[in-house]
C-alpha cells in the first residue's frame, strides 16, 4: 500500500479488483503501468516490425534471472547482435548497451508485452509547432480562421495567396535579414488538413450536419409485443399516375403509412392526392385500428391482413399533422400514447423509414413511370410519357406487396418473418386493443373546433347543421352559463365528409351526430373543396348562400371536366385528380336552381374564354393551409 503498510490478501480477491478497477500496478515512480489501449496490428507495419526485432534482441537475457543479469552479459548480446547483422541474419537497425538495457527495462515492467516495445511516438508536429508558434505560422492561422472557416467553398490556393500578401506587407517593415519565407501551397493544405474535424464540418455544413456525421446511434430497447411500439410517416410516392379516363399523367401521390416496430408487420395506409395532413394521418388510423376481412376478395391477395387493433404508443415527428390538438385528443380518447419525437431526428422512427425505402425499391422503382429516388438513378427515363398505372392499379399492387411479399419475406433485421412473428403473437396469447364502440372511431378520429349553438343550429364554413336536440342543449347552456350567456360548443367533424357533425353535449357527456341541412351538396363533400368553391363565391358577391355554393360547385365542375380533356399540365391535372378524388358525386349538385340565376355568371349568350387552368383559388389551394 502506499501508506507502507502491508496486507495479506487472496490472490482471486486481487484479482477481483484489478479487473473492478479498483487496483493497479505502479512503476518505480509510484505512477500506475499503463498499456496501450490497442492492439499490435493496429500499429504500424514499421512499428510492428520494430517491436519483434527488439524482442529478438533481448530475448536470450530473458532466460537469465533479473538479479544474474550483468553488464558483461548486456555487452556480449550486443557484439552477437552486431555480428549477426553482418551477416545478414538481423535486420540492421541501430544497437546498443543502453537500448537494450531500456527495452529489457520496459518489456518486464509491462508483464512481457511486446507493445512496451514498439517505438515512442513523437509528440504530433502540430502540437508542437503550436506551443512555439513563429510569426509565419500565426500568419497562416490567422488566415486560415479568417477565410476557410465559412460556408461557401474556399480553395487551398486563396488561403495561400492570401497568406503571401500578407508575409509581403509584414517584409515591408522588416530588415533583410529578418525577411519571412512564405510557405509552400502543400504547408498550407497540410494546416488545413490539421483542422479538427468537426470543427470543419460546424464551419462548411452547419452544427446539424456535424452532429448527424459525427454521432454514432446506439439500439433503443425493441418492443417486446405488437402494438407496443407503431411509426407512423408520410412520403410521396416515386411513381406518376395517370387519369382514370384519358390516361394523361395526374401527379404523385402521398402516402401515409403505420408500420408495427415489434413484428415489422404493416398495419395500415392512406394513398391519395391530399399533402401530409390530420385528414390523412386520421385516415391511416382508422384503416389501422379496424379488421380488414375483405383483402383477399377486393384486390386478389393471397393471404389476409392479420393486423388491426388500437397502438399503445404511436411515434410521430414534428409535422403540424401530427403535433395539433386533433390528433392529441383522439390518441387520448383511444387510450394511445403520443410519442412525438426531437426534430429532425428520423432514425429514431428508422423501421418506417426504411420501410419507405423497401416501398420504393421493391415496388415503385420496377413500375412504369417511377421517378426513382434521384435524378442519377433516373438518368434519361421519361417518367410521364411511360406513366400507365390509374390510381386504383397502384392501390391493388400496394395490397399485393405488402401482404404477399414484404409481409412474407425474411426480415433480416427481425430475424424472422413479419407475418409468423405476428402469427406467433397471436398463438402465445397476445390480443390486440380494440375501440369500445367501432362507430366512434368517426368521432374520435374528427378533427375538433368549436362554435355557438344558434336557434337556426350551427353555423360552420357557412354550411348550416341542425338537429331538433340542439334546441335543449342551448337552452341549458344558456342556463349554466347565466352571465355570459355563451352557447358553444365543442364539435367535431371529418375533412373527408361534411355531411355532418358531432356536437359534444357536456350535459349527458356524448356527441351528438347532427346533420347538415342541404344534404345534396354536403355529403361525401371534403372540406377542400368546399373552401374552394366558397371563395369563388366570396369573390363574386359578399354573403355566402347555399344556392350560390351549389352553383359555384358545378361551375368548377365543368371547368374541371373541361380542363381534363384539354389540359397536359401536371400540376392543374394532380390537382383534376384530387378534385375528383375529393368528391364522392363527382361534384354535381342535383337541386334544380334553373330560375333565378345569379347574374354573377355572365351573359348566357357571351362565349365563354378557352382556358387550360382551373379557378385561380384551385391552383392556390395546393397546401392544406386551406384548412
């Protein structure tokens, strides 16, 4: 011990710990024995070379006890060796009796580890010539801080330029004999190739790249049971569609995808035109969580979808999709954990995320029309004159790949198959979460608002929904809320269908499904749309009325029917594509309004101009800001 007492201790309770790290081996100094944390191999070939002559050297004065060891002994093994050099049977490296003395010296002290015996490495030439810098080398840091330390490209032959105007200036000032030499282009490229790494990384591309490039990502614990753990994400598809009657290219579509972590098994989809929205987030929950028997019969699978059921946790990103307060009162109401991850972090959702990858590459890249990943994968292919696929193929392949081949494949980083992990779930007891009432989900899944009980009923996006209970709900809403006398309401209601809405009454503590007054227009009507259609009418007279919003629905109509048999656009078509996507009755309000027309369109006998485009509020409604 260092306090010079002594101890008897057993030799495995030493040993213990040493490895505990609570013991260690002190030099003659008292300062502990390090080894080197490598191994020989990762030395140089020179280095390696080095150690094992060494060994050579001193490996007869290994035989002899430390205490027989003399300098005679030292002197004779360094003629032998000397000798033996001459001869050519060692390799001709410098020998002494000092040297051999410091490698018998440093091998016992290592325990006989021939790593004590490999060369001191010097201390790094950029070390040292920063602890005794000269004015040229603080000129070139200077130059190099000032210059290559920013985001656009600087070439090694600016920094030395630079470097040399500046040793100029300073020889100005300067005797003859105290003139500074300008270094060479390759002392230049050889400081900035010193450069700390990151540091040149934070410099060029930024501090997330660096952290990206220069952080390794462990293995977060798996899920040990399905459902316990679902991604969900959107991308577009690497894949053009074409219209369902004239086959001109329509656009890409988006698609929304939950993928079981635990088992890889896909749980469900949403494929369609909208951009990444609540509308189809809440679209792929619902084909999620509900049983899916009829795969088999509608799109020629040969196998079933095995997965339904409510997710315990549900990890999304930081897409306003997935972070509103829709999303986060339905995943209450379902009892799901919303798991809403760092931004900018995809890997940790990797399992979708490469499935996304898998998508592309087993299924949308072999199809015709695929736009691939990039354009070096694409390379000449014309992905709109060889665009075939209507939307409703592309649905059926996705059936088709996901149950009969990505399901049934080997999962290498599984271990295992999708469908029998599933399968073996199943038979070892497991049974998936489902929602108490199935017809909820329609309400669970809306997206949430509020608004004023009015004795007309409610009022929202200037349709009119009424329901003969209303009446007693605003009255003892009135009555509860006796000073201000407010009346509103929570309700909720689904973008894909405005048919209807469902009104929460905090009174009996349930929604209230309460229909909307002109049905014809309303149903399977999705709130794009409409908003399309009530600015048209906002834009030709000041108060929105049920006649002028049927009549503006079939206007755009038929300026769509028009534009489809005449326009080649890709963007005014995907947007065609989503308009007929969006409307269940193709847009055609059946209600008789041949009387008393509104003089906002035009005089009857006046041709009316060709156009290629539709309405300018259509080509503006791209985004989901709409609503």
């Amino acid at each position: 011990m260092l306090d010079g007492q002594s101890k008897v201790v057993p030799y495995q309770t030493l040993f213990q710990a040493l490895t505990d790290g609570q013991l260690c081996f002190l030099g003659p100094e008292h300062q502990p024995i390090t080894t080197p944390k490598i191994s020989l191999e990762d030395y140089s070939p020179t280095q390696q070379e080095t150690a094992r002559y060494r060994l050579q050297v001193i490996e007869p004065l290994l035989a002899l006890p430390p205490y027989r060891r003399s300098t005679k002994d030292l002197n004779a093994r360094v003629d032998e060796v000397k000798q033996a050099q001459a001869s050519g049977k060692m390799p001709s490296y410098p020998v002494s009796y000092t040297s051999i003395y410091r490698w018998l010296k440093a091998y016992s002290q290592s325990g006989n580890d021939i790593r004590a015996l490999i060369p001191n490495s010097r201390k790094p030439v950029a070390e040292t010539r920063m602890q005794q810098p000269d004015r040229v080398e603080q000129i070139v840091q200077e130059v190099i801080n000032e210059r290559y330390f920013v985001r656009e490209r600087v070439k090694i032959d600016d920094i030395h330029h630079e470097v040399i105007l500046r040793i100029d200036i300073e020889n100005r000032q300067l005797a003859q004999e105290k003139q500074l030499s300008a270094p060479s282009r390759t002392t230049i490229w050889r400081r900035i190739n010193e450069l700390d790494v990151k540091q040149k990384l934070v410099a060029k591309k930024g501090r997330r790249v660096a952290k990206s490039e220069m952080t390794q990502y462990g293995r977060m614990e798996p899920p040990k049971f399905p459902l316990e753990r679902v991604e969900i994400d959107h991308t577009p598809t690497d894949i053009f569609v074409v219209d369902e009657d004239d086959n001109l290219p329509l656009g890409r579509l988006t698609l929304t995808f939950c993928l079981d972590v635990a088992t890889r098994y896909p749980l469900g989809f949403y494929l369609g035109f909208e951009p990444p929205s609540y509308l189809t987030a809440a679209a792929c929950l619902h084909h999620m969580i509900m049983p899916k028997p009829d795969v088999q019969s509608l799109y020629d699978t040969a196998h079933p979808w095995l997965a339904c059921g409510v997710p315990n946790t549900l990890v999304v990103d930081n897409g306003r999709e997935f972070i509103g307060k829709s999303l986060q009162d339905a995943c209450l109401s379902l009892g799901i954990l919303l798991q809403q991850l760092p931004v900018r972090t995809p890997h940790f959702k990797g399992a979708v995320e490469r499935n996304f990858r898998t998508l592309n590459t087993g299924l949308f890249h072999t199809l015709p029309g695929t736009t691939f990943s990039n354009f070096t994968m694409k390379g000449d292919y014309d992905s709109l004159r060889f665009a075939s696929l209507r939307r409703t193929d592309l649905y059926q392949m996705m059936h088709i790949f996901l149950l009969d081949i990505y399901a049934e494949s080997f999962h290498r980083g599984l271990g295992a198959i999708p469908a029998r992990r599933w399968e073996e779930a199943m038979d070892e007891g497991f049974l998936p979460r489902i929602p108490t009432d199935p017809d909820e989900l329609s309400i669970l899944l809306g997206r949430v608002d509020e608004r004023t009980v009015q004795p007309y009923g409610i009022d929202f996006q200037s349709i009119r929904y009424n329901h003969k209970e209303l009446a007693l709900l605003r009255h003892r809403l009135k009555t509860e809320n006796k000073r201000s006398g407010s009346t509103k309401v929570k309700i909720k209601y689904l973008p894909d269908n405005l048919g209807s809405v469902y009104v929460y009454d905090p009174f009996e503590e349930r929604y209230l499904e309460v229909p909307a007054l002109n049905q014809t227009y309303t149903q399977g009507l999705t709130l794009w749309s409409h908003q399309i259609i009530r600015r048209n009418v906002l834009d030709e007279q000041d108060r929105v009325s049920m006649k002028a919003l049927a009549i503006a629905k079939r206007k755009i109509q038929e300026i769509v029917e028009d534009s489809k048999k005449r326009s080649r656009k890709r963007k005014t078509r995907k947007k065609i594509g989503r308009w007929d996507a969006s409307n269940n009755n193709n847009g055609q309000a059946e209600t008789d309004f041949s009387d008393g027309l509104p003089n906002w369109f035009g005089n009857e006998d006046e041709e009316e101009p060709e156009t290629d485009e539709l309405p300018t509020e259509l080509l503006e409604a791209e985004g989901w800001s709409l609503e």
